[in-house]
C-alpha cells in the first residue's frame, strides 16, 4: 500500500512540474497572440530549461549562492507534494493550509539569500521588492483563507476541497468576493505584469536574477514554473473545488478529475496572463497601498460577511 | 537538595566580584550554572505522573529574619525552569571569550540566576516578591554596566513601575484570602477580586514588553552587553510570561476574570494586545538600522504571540504559546549572540556599516540562519509547530480580528530576517579582514541552536514535556505522537515535511552536482559593464534604509507610536525632579527655617 | 565527475543535443552603442518577432548567449564591451551590426573609433548595412543558429584558445599605443 | 538687442547678440547676463583659430525671457591656454569644461575634475587641435594593432 501511495505521489509531483514548464511556453505564446505575434512553440520551457543546464561553464559566488538552486527547487517541490492535485491528496492529509503558506517561503528566502550572497546591488533591491510584495498580497489571501476555514471549518486543505464536493466554494455569495481578492493576491504571486516590480529587467537587470545564469538559471526556470502550477492549485483547490468531479475511485475518475484540475488551472493561468498584457507596472508603493487599502478592505468585508453566516 | 544549589550560586557570585580576569570567572559562573540545570534534570522524571499540588517533597523553608520562605517546585515552574536555565551554560560559554576583563558581569549575572531560581521556586507571595525584587536589582545594574543614561532611566522607571504593580496586587491577595501561600489562595479562589489579577498581569506584562508597557526594551536591548542581553530577552521575558501563566491559570485568574465580566473580554482583549504588539513590533522592527534595536523589536513582536495564546486559553493556544516561548528563548538568545560575536570582531552594530561578514566568519552565520529560520517560523525549523498551534487555536475560536494580524506579522518576519541575513553577512565584502568568532563563542551559538532541530522531527518530546504543566494548570492537552500533531482542524505531520524535503532535494542536488562550477571573486559582478574598482568609491551595499518604500507609506500612522509618549512622561518627570531642587537647596539655614515654620503650623493646629 | 561533460554519454552527442537546445533558445543581450539598437524594437515585435524562434532579451549577460554589438565601438565603450562579454557564459556567441564594426565605417579615420572588431573580440557573424534593415538582422540570426548547428560557431572557444593575442590587442588598443613611433 | 543694452558692447551676428570680451571680464559679464534673465546656460564651445595661433573660447546663453540668444566670446594664446572655471556660476560648466580641456589642452583653474573624460589611456596630444592629423594617429594604432594568428591545425 505504501510503494503504490509513494508511486502515485512521485508521479503526480513529476506531472505537476511537467504541466508547470509546459505553461511557461503556452504563457508566452498567449502573451505573444495577444501583441499579435507568431510567438515561440509550446514546448519553448523544456527547450530553455535543456540549455541552460548543458551551459558549459558555471559560475558560483559561494555556497550561500548555491544554497538558492538547492532551496528554490526542493521548497516548490514540497508544496506541490502538500497541495490535492486533482482530487489526489498527496500528502495535503498530513499538513495544512498554513504549512502550505509557510512552505512557499521556503523557496522565497532561499532565493533571496542567493541573490543576496550575489553581492549586487540590483539583486538586493529586486528582493526587497520581492519581499514587500509578498508582505502586501499576503494580507488579503490570509483574511480569504480564514473565511474559508471559519465556513468549514477545518484548515486542511483536503478538507475543504472534500466539503466542496457538492457545491464549489465560489458559488456561496460571500466567496465569490473572496475568490476576487484571492486572484488578484494570485496576481501578485505569480509576479505577473502589473505587479511584477521585483524582476523588472529594465529597471533592475531582473532584480534578484541579475546574477544567476547556466545551471543556476535553469533551477530557477524550474522553480518558476512550479509556482505557476503550486499557486494556480491551490486558488483552484480552495475556491473551485479542485477539480474533483466524479468521486469513485475507478481510473476513468482519476483522468477526469486530472483533467478538470487542467482546465480549471489553465483558465486561471490564462486570466491572469491577460491582466498581465493588459496593464503597465506599478511601484512598489503603489502595490502596497493597493493591497492593504483595497484588497484588505474587500477581503474584510467577505470574511466578516462569513462570519455573519457562521454563527447565525 | 535546594540549599545546596542556593549555597553554590551565591558562594559562585560572591566569588567572582573579586576575580579581575574575565576567563576564570566565567569558568567558575559556567560551573555554579550547570548546577540549576542539574537540579531540573533530577526532578524531570517527576513529572511525567506527579499530580500538581504545591507542597512536593522536594520543598524546603528558609526562614529569615523570622519569616519561613516557602519553596517547591511545581510542573510547570519545572517548564519555564527547563526553558531558562538551559540557556545559561551556552551564553557563559559564550562570554568566555567575549569578556577579556570582568566588568561585572559574572557576579550580578550569577545574582540573577538565584533570583530567576528563587522566582520558580517561590510557593508563597513572599518569596515570590523578595526574589522578584532581587532579579529587578541585579538586573539593573547589569543595564547599568552599559552607562547609557536613557537605558537605565527607563529600565529603572520601568522595572519599578512593575513592582509597585505586582506589590499592590499581592497585598489585595492577602487581604482577600488572609494568607500569603500559593496552595491556600489557591482553596478560597473566590473570594479573590478582578482587581487583584488585573494589577499582577499588568506587572507581569512589562517585564515581557507587552506594547503599551514595552518602551524600555529598545533602549536596554540596544545598549547593555550582549550576553545579558541574551539571557534578558530570551530569560527573563519567560520569567514575567510563568508569573502571568501562574496568576492566570494556576491561580484560576482566568475564571475569575470570566465570572467578573460574565464573558472573555478581558482574557481576549490580552489576546488582541499581544496580536497588537506582534505586528507594530514587526513592522517597526524591519525599518531599524541598528541591528540590536532591530532584534529588540522583534522580541518585543514573538513575545506578543505567547501574549495571544495566554488570552486565548485554550489547550491548543497554551500549548503553542509555551511552545514559542520556548522557540524564542533559544533563537533569540542566539540571534543576540551573534549580534555580539560580529561587534566583537568589526565594532560596529549600525546594519549600513556592517556588509558581506558572512563570507568570513562562515560559522556565525550558520548559527544566525538556523535561528533567522526558527523565527520566521520556516518548517525546515521547530518555530513552525510553534505558530502553527496558535493560528490553529486562534482560527477554531473564530476569532477574525486577531488572526489576519498574526499572520500578517509572521509574514513581516521574513522581511527583517532577511534583512539581517543580506545587511549583515552577505551583500558587498566590505570586511575582509576580520577573523572567524573564537572557538568557544561558535560552541555556545551552536548549542542554543540544538534544540530547535531536535524539536522540529519531534515536537512530540515539546508536548510531552509540557503535558503535566497544562494538565496541572487545569487545561486540557492535545492529541499528539511523536512527529504527528492532531488538532480539531488538521494534523501537522513532522515526518512527512522532513522526509518529503529529503526525497525532493535529489534532483535539485542532481543539476548542481553534475555540472562544474568556477568561484567567482565578488568583484567579478554585472554592473553595467562597469569595473568595480571603477564604483570602487561608491557603498555597492544596498542595505541602507532597505524597506525605505513602505516606510513612507507606514511611518505617517506610526508617528505618534508609544515611545514619543513616554519621552515626553520622561520629560515631564525631569522637570519635577528639576523644580524640587530648589526646595532642597543643601544649606542648612534653610532647613532651619522650614523646621521653624512646620513647628508654628503644628502649635497653631493643635491650638485651633 | 560531469555528466554532461562526456564521462558518461559520448561528447559529440551530448554536444549535439546540447547546441540543439542552444540553438532553438538564443537568449541576447543587446550592448546598444552606436545606432543599430533602434533597430531591435522591429525585430521583436509583431512583423518579424524573433520569439517565434526561441529568442528572447534578457538584462545580463549571466543570462544571455548571444551579444549584439549594435554599432561603433568607441575604445571606452570597448573596454565595458570587453567586460561584459567575459561575464557571460559559454557557449556565447557575437553578431555585430552594421558596417562599422567591421572596418571603422564612416568613422574610418577617427583616432577613437575601433575599426576592426574581430581583433578584439571573436565576432561569429557579421551584418553589413549602415544600419542592417530588420531583415538582415533576422538573416543574421538565422545564419547563427545555422552555424550553431554545424558546430562551427567556435568564437568562446577561439576567445579561450588565444587569450593572450586577445588580451595583447586589447590592452594596445586601451591605451592608444603605436608600435611604430612613440607620440606624434 | 536686451543683452548689448546689458552690457553696453558688442554687436548683433546673424540675430545673436555677440560679446567680445577677455579672461577677467567674463565671469563678471556673465553673473550680469545670468541676473537678468539670461539663465539658461547653453553651451561652452572653442574654436582654433591656428593661422593667428589662438583659441577662441564661446560661452552661449539664451533668455525665455526676451527670447535672445548671447554669445560672450574669449580670446586665448594657443600655447597653453588657462582660464577661470566659471562652474559656480552654472554647475553644468563643469562638465563642458572637462571637454574641452581634454579635446584641446585648455586648462581650467578651480575646476578639480580635470580627469580623463571621453579619452581613456589617452597619452597623445588633444585630439581636437588643427594640427593633429587624425588619419594618421588612426592608421599608426589601429591598423598596428596585428591579427589573430590562429594555428593552422584542425582549429578547434
């Protein structure tokens, strides 16, 4: 029973980051469509990511430097591994959504510090960015994410997906507020254009990736697409019900519920790529204030809104 | 058992006021600490079983000057005494090599331990409050070894402020229930008025730098010695936090409370305190320049989260809060050891200054990520099950105000911590000639760095050690094996968070075995083009007012912030203490002539 | 021990898949000096669209395979040229535009100007034009990924094999030196 | 003209005011000028004048004011030229000055920033001057500068 549950997480993991490179190429072609471009082939992320591990010569600024591939790369691993990938529940079982919150800061420090021991300027303002931007966004996801649990009940979030079965989160009136705010907080994540301030190549050389290139650069691709598939699961596990469409656990189920998770993740990836061609980049201050001012504000209004329900 | 202890600490602190050399005597006081730790080890196989009750065998009377001082232990005075005295070895370690010379700071820091042991031991107010006294005086004058004049001033109107506080409540206890022992208030708990705990809780809150009361903690953090720093922060908060655990739970305060104001406003409104401090300590923490000051703010921000799950009361909540208080004793004390290690080789403490020590003293910075990542509560480290327990509780009370705040300052800890890890240790290499810390300063890092790994694969062996406190303490436990925490929400299974990480890392280990790579030199840095020996002028750290951003957006709401309030209280009493010079002017003939009038009013008194 | 360096799979055909790979994903950094940086914006967007074949802009030169000199090479700009060419990664490739990287140009007598590149720097493709049109500079691209292929893109491991003759034009050229006779 | 009436010497040259002037009176005609409304500091250029061996140096200023362009003109010895930086008066001058000390040998009292500007490594006479012959210098170091002799082996 073990090897068979060892299997089925290996290969869903596998999958899951496969599906990740995949979407950066599909993103880039979406984005290419939309400027009226022929844009690169769908399968551009494997290509890149090939190349820049066979780059014959690497350069290391020391091993806090190389800390940031190792970091990067494991810590997205580890929260595809805590995230239900269509209706599958890895090992979302054994943790929750704030272990979920917190494992995706592993990746985020590491490649800090990476960036950080780079010694260049740009890296270090490119974190700080980063960073701001990850305190901002945070406020409204964490306030959804206690509505969600205050309604169910439960902080797992296998859980909740299980309680979505009959009826999806975002078709209960207060969630549909909620799963507003949360995608643009996913916005925010997936460092898409209006608030992708912390890698601007024309400001700050690509901020904290100014220094990284070959080995360490396709590292870091790979952490790139894990995030598109990690941040799109988990908004599609907590608000549209993961994906779970049929129940019983035959092997026709386990292809439709994967597929639905596709679609629905490819949906939110897509709407979040068209906010992205459609609008300028912010400042950082201005990311800020829109996050704690508006987002909160809304988000806010949801949770109370919720609690109203629960304990009436 | 307990004389002997006693006798050796003091015989130890008596010892060292005379010894010059800092190296013997901080071998002599890292014996005299080793023997408290000693004791808690013997009495840990106690309290696996043993029912609570405050008269345990191992007590002992201690009469003085006619008064018998009560002493026993109790579970969960063994918890907080576990917590504090292991801190101790490591950091005299530490100051073996930090301290060419005495200056005072073994024989009062040796003070301090009796007082903290007397503290936990105390089974009756009295002794409670003479150790209580003698902690706040030996710990004053080690703040005043750092002769920054803002420090002592607000320590000592602090340090008084909450004696005066804790004095005034146990005189309410002994009117109230007619006797001083803890075991006897314990029995006539109703008659105890809200007053009472009202007034203790707030003494107990300024010694663990709650917000309202926390003024003091930036000024002594950032001037006195490191090493009692350490123990300051990491210690002695603990001490204030198992004075209010005692007045609140042990002493059902808690229930009293409740009954008064029929529902848990008060206890939540603790909870909204500490919440309160978390983040505007967090948030005020990563705009500092001076690391000290920094990690003071940050203190002040996790000790908030133990304030939280003492509010919140239940299972879950205490067992988080003993578990981050435990977390923080160590990765505090840790994280100002190493602000002391890196002053004691560049001098400087100021974040802007400092640049690119990491790549020299290597050690020093694996101890400070270790503990960076405690704190930011990652869960590669133990501070997670920590912060975890409490979001669990606060989120099953459904409590909406408080949690979104919590969480918000947990996420704002990664952005100090990083700001540590890149101002201090990594970015431009602008200190290439100093040395890695001394052997037994890495040694003592090391060692307060231990435990937060073993609690990570096994917060099981945190919660049992904790079990017969809160059982004793009349809370319930929770569900728990070794590596797997059950609540009533979700379950955080250890295990598989290391396993996972272990298996995940092989391919990422794979791409950065299989492919060489060349060192390169810190100079050889994309900058435009440019040469470095071409900025070679210019700080290439970018690590001065690092958050400036958000800091215009935030600073305008924080203008007015405590600290102005208490410099103008600061004022206010320079002024009066200015005026009464002039009444006691020294000269003798004008105390003549108020002897004379004060004789004329009391005859024309009498008379009339 | 590395895999990829032919201790398990044979060299040529690791090296193969490998300039496939960097073939197909030419990431450039473009050293705008001269005039020939305006000519990009054409060549990414819409009408030509580079990115249909893989290639991308990137803001380092850690990231980045391809350095197009856009133009003139003043001797100051040569000597951040330089600079930025040894911080990218190899395998990297040097497309120079327009005519006067190739022999001075219209600034054929200028006592600043650079006149021959490929004395300096190991440039694999050369495009004519004083400014090539964005046809030309696709061409050029085009030819690159061709040479790639043949493997016969060896300007990083010219650069590598002749250090010294490289690094003996720079230094001259850095400070205006003459063999002949000493200052005017 | 305003500037002429300023002053009180010089004539109009193709619409511009132009002002004769020498290395002590300058800076005082200019601070006048800049008071009144001239106080955009065009440019500072020179001219070599080689046949009567002297340099000329121009100080441009325009007026949003009155709309007029003045011209404050110097006349400098071609064998080492001095004059007194005016970079006080406009900051910009600094800059234009480093030019022209470096492109023809001018040299600025007061101006500490004399250093190599466009012309790094440069150790041959200002560029700029007449009689400097440009093709030349560009033949004896560029076209010195040898090829890259490559083995004739396999190559690599």
């Amino acid at each position: 029973m073990v090897v068979e549950k060892i299997a089925v997480i290996a290969l869903y993991t596998t999958i899951a980051m496969f599906v990740g490179i995949l979407f950066m190429g599909v993103g880039r072609k979406i984005v290419a469509r939309v400027h009226n471009r022929v844009g690169p082939p769908v399968y551009q992320g494997f290509i890149d990511i090939a190349k820049l591990l066979t780059k014959k010569t690497n350069i290391s600024h020391g091993w806090i430097y190389d800390l940031a591939l190792l970091f990067s790369m494991t810590g997205i691993m580890l929260t595809i591994l805590f995230l239900p990938i269509g209706g599958v529940k890895l090992l979302s079982m054994e943790g929750d959504a704030f272990l979920v919150l917190y494992l995706l800061a592993i990746p985020a420090l590491g490649f800090a510090l990476g960036a950080g021991a780079s010694g260049n300027p740009n890296a270090a303002i490119g974190v700080m960015r980063a960073l701001v931007m990850m305190l901002s966004y945070e406020l409204p996801f964490v306030i959804t994410l206690i509505a969600l649990m205050i309604y169910y009940d439960t902080s797992s979030i296998a859980q909740i997906v299980e309680m979505q079965h009959a009826k999806w989160a975002i078709m209960i009136p207060p969630f549909v507020l909620a799963a507003a705010v949360a995608d643009m907080a996913l916005q925010g994540m997936l460092m898409e254009a209006p608030f992708d301030i912390s890698t601007a190549p024309h400001e700050i050389a690509s901020g904290p990736m100014a220094e990284f290139g070959g080995k360490h650069l396709g590292a870091l691709m790979i952490y790139k697409a894990g995030t598109i598939v990690a941040y799109t699961t988990l908004f599609v596990d907590l608000f549209l019900g993961g994906g779970v469409v049929m129940h019983d656990g035959s092997v026709l189920a386990y292809l439709a519920n994967f597929a639905v998770w596709f679609i629905l993740i490819f949906l939110v990836f897509t709407l979040s790529l068209l906010i992205n061609t459609s609008f300028p980049r912010f400042r950082i201050e201005q990311a800020f204030k829109f996050y704690w001012k508006y987002e909160a504000l809304l988000a806010f209004i949801s949770l109370i809104w919720v609690y109203l329900m629960v304990i009436s | 058992m307990l004389e002997l202890i006693f006798a050796v600490l003091l015989i130890a602190a008596f010892a060292t006021l005379f010894i010059k050399s800092g190296r013997i005597a901080a071998i002599i006081s890292l014996i005299a600490s080793a023997m408290p730790l000693i004791a808690v080890v013997d009495w840990a196989n106690d309290f696996g079983i043993k029912a609570f009750s405050f008269g345990v065998e191992n007590s002992m009377d201690f009469p003085i000057a006619g008064i018998t001082m009560h002493l026993s232990i109790t579970s969960f005075a063994w918890f907080f005494a576990v917590m504090v005295f292991s801190l101790l070895p490591p950091i005299f370690l530490f100051s073996y090599s930090f301290f060419e010379k005495n200056n005072g700071f073994f024989p009062f820091m040796l003070f301090l331990i009796t007082a903290v042991f007397g503290i936990l031991l105390a089974s009756d107010f009295l002794t409670f409050f003479f150790f209580w006294e003698l902690m706040a005086a030996s710990s004053f004058i080690l703040v005043c070894i750092s002769r920054d004049k803002k420090a002592i001033m607000s320590y000592l109107a602090f340090s008084v402020l909450s004696a005066v506080l804790i004095l005034v409540g146990i005189a309410l206890l002994y009117s109230q229930s007619g006797t001083l022992l803890f075991s006897d208030i314990v029995l006539n708990a109703d008659k105890v008025t809200v007053s009472a705990i009202i007034l203790m809780v707030a003494g107990f809150a300024v010694k663990s730098a709650l917000m309202p009361l926390h003024a003091w903690a930036p000024f002594v953090y950032s001037k006195a010695d490191e090493p009692f720093v350490a123990f300051l922060s990491g210690g002695l908060s603990k001490v204030g936090y198992y004075g209010m655990f005692f007045v609140l739970f042990a002493l059902p305060g808690a229930k009293i409370l409740h009954q008064y104001f029929n529902s848990g406003v008060a206890t939540y409104l603790l909870a909204v305190i500490g919440a309160i401090s978390a983040f505007i300590g967090t948030l005020l923490a990563f705009m500092e320049d001076d690391l000290r000051k920094l990690l003071a703010y940050s203190s002040i921000a996790q000790l908030g989260y133990i304030a939280v799950g003492f509010g919140i009361g239940s299972s879950l909540a205490m067992a988080g809060a003993l578990f981050q208080a435990f977390n923080h004793a160590f990765f505090k004390s840790v994280l100002f050891l190493v602000a002391g290690a890196v002053a004691y080789r560049t001098g400087k403490w100021k974040i802007s200054e400092l640049g690119g020590v990491g790549y020299k003293m290597p050690f020093t910075f694996m101890a400070a990520l270790f503990a960076i990542f405690a704190l930011a509560a990652i869960p590669i480290t133990s501070g997670f099950a920590a912060k975890w327990l409490l979001y669990e509780a606060a989120v099953s009370n459904k409590y909406i105000f408080i949690t979104p705040i919590m969480l918000i300052a947990g996420v704002g800890a990664f952005l100090y911590s990083f700001r540590i890890l890149y101002g201090v240790f990594l970015g431009e290499n602008r200190h290439d000639d100093i040395k890695e810390a001394p052997l037994p300063m890495i040694a003592g890092m090391f060692l307060l760095v231990l435990p937060l790994i073993i609690f990570l694969i096994f917060p099981g062996y945190m919660l049992d050690m904790m079990h017969s406190a809160l059982v004793d303490a009349g809370i319930g436990t929770i569900s728990h094996t070794n590596y797997v925490i059950r609540t009533g929400m979700a379950s955080y299974n250890t295990l598989a968070v290391v396993i996972g990480m272990m298996v995940v890392m092989i391919p990422a280990f794979l791409i950065y075995v299989l492919r060489k790579q060349k060192k390169v030199d810190f100079k050889d840095n994309f900058l435009a083009g440019e040469p470095y020996e071409f900025y070679g002028y210019i700080s290439m750290h970018a690590a001065n007012n690092f958050y400036k951003p958000i800091e215009d957006v935030i600073m305008p709401y924080l203008r007015k912030g405590a600290i102005s309030f208490y410099t103008a209280l600061y004022n206010a009493m320079g002024r009066v203490s200015d005026a009464s010079r002039k009444i006691y002017t020294g000269l003798s003939q004008d105390y003549t002539i108020y002897i004379i009038i004060f004789f004329f009013i009391i005859v024309g008194w009498l008379i009339w | 021990m590395g895999l990829f360096d032919g201790d398990i799979m044979k060299y040529e055909d690791w090296n193969k898949i490998s300039r496939i790979a960097s073939r197909k994903s030419l990431w450039m950094v473009h050293f705008c000096t001269g005039c020939g940086a305006i000519e990009l914006p054409p060549v990414m967007t819409s009408r030509y669209d580079m990115e249909r074949f893989g290639m991308g802009s990137m803001a380092t030169p850690r990231q980045a395979d391809v350095l197009l000199i856009t133009g003139y090479l003043t001797v100051k700009t040569l000597k951040r040229v330089v600079n930025v060419y040894e911080q990218m990664q190899s395998p990297k490739y040097v497309i120079s535009f327009g005519s006067c990287p190739i022999n001075g140009g219209m600034y054929w007598d200028s006592y600043n100007t650079v006149k021959r590149l490929d004395r300096y720097l190991p440039v694999d493709v050369y495009v004519g034009g004083c400014m090539p049109r964005p046809e030309g500079v696709m061409n050029a691209f085009l030819e690159l990924m061709k040479l790639i292929d043949e493997g016969k893109a060896r300007g990083w491991e010219k650069y590598q094999k002749y250090y010294e003759q490289y690094k003996r034009n720079q230094k001259m050229a850095f400070n205006f030196e003459r063999e002949k006779d000493e200052g005017a | 003209m305003k500037a002429l009436e300023l002053i009180g010497k010089g004539e109009e040259m193709h619409g511009r005011a132009y002002i004769k002037s020498d290395k002590e009176e300058a800076s005082s005609i200019i601070k006048k000028l800049k008071e009144n409304g001239f106080d955009h500091f065009v440019m500072l250029s020179c001219v070599d004048w080689i046949d009567n061996n002297e340099f000329e140096l121009v100080y441009h200023l325009w007026s949003y004011e009155h709309k007029e362009h003045v011209m404050v003109s110097i006349i400098l010895p071609r064998d080492n030229p001095s004059m007194s930086s005016m970079h006080e008066l406009f900051p910009q001058i600094e800059t234009y000055e480093r030019e022209i000390h470096e492109m023809y040998g001018v040299d600025f009292e007061g101006n500490n920033r004399l250093t190599p500007f466009m012309l790094e490594g440069w150790h041959d006479m200002p560029p700029m001057r007449k009689d400097f012959d440009s093709k030349k210098f560009a033949e004896d170091v560029f076209d010195s500068i040898p090829e890259i002799k490559e083995e004739e082996d396999e190559g690599i």
